[in-house]
C-alpha cells in the first residue's frame, strides 16, 4: 500500500510539473497582432502620452547588476535566453519555437 501511494504521489507531481512547464514556453508567433481586426484602425489612431517618448535616466549600476543577477541566477533566464539574451541559450537549442531574442528590438 505505501508502495501504491508513493507512485500516486510522483505521478500526482510530474503531472504537475508538467503541466507547468507546458505554459512557460515561448510564444509560437511573438509578432501576431494581438488586437481584432475590427478594432485595429481605432488602435492606431490612440495616440501614447508624451512622457512615453521622454529619455528616461540612465540604469544605475547596482539596478543591471541586480538585473544580471536574477538573469543568470534564480531567474535561469540565461539557460534559454544565453548570456548575451540572443536566444542561444544551451536549454533553449531544444526549445521549438526557440527562446526569443532580446538583443532584436522587433520581438
């Protein structure tokens, strides 16, 4: 019988972690439009506040170290994104459709 709940339990867990896991993969198509296509002309006439637009100040040190940190660290970003955020992370090889590339400004 415990033999029985033990299997139930790691079975319970790895349905769990999958399921899991099945969510955090990258988007199949990142540049879809998110907005209906009834509604897109409406969109682009909104236009954003100009603060938007305004040079924000520069990222102190210790915010891109911090930043790094969690990047490289408990974050793991880094196994998929690889150390320079292109996407060519050692995990991410096997991901389909691969991690994205933050160096690339159209994703």
């Amino acid at each position: 019988m415990k033999r029985f709940v033990a299997i139930c339990s790691l079975l319970t867990a790895f349905a769990f972690v999958g399921g899991d896991l099945a969510f955090a993969g990258a988007e199949k198509d990142p540049l879809k439009p998110r907005v209906p296509k009834a509604e897109r002309g409406k969109a682009k006439k909104i236009k954003p506040p100009a603060e938007l637009y305004k040079k924000t100040k520069k990222a102190s040190d210790e915010i891109v170290a911090e930043g790094k940190k969690i990047f490289e660290g408990k974050g793991t970003c880094v196994n998929c994104h690889g150390k320079k955020g292109d996407g060519t992370g050692p995990a991410g090889k096997v991901l389909n459709p691969g991690p994205r590339n933050f160096t690339n400004c159209k994703f």
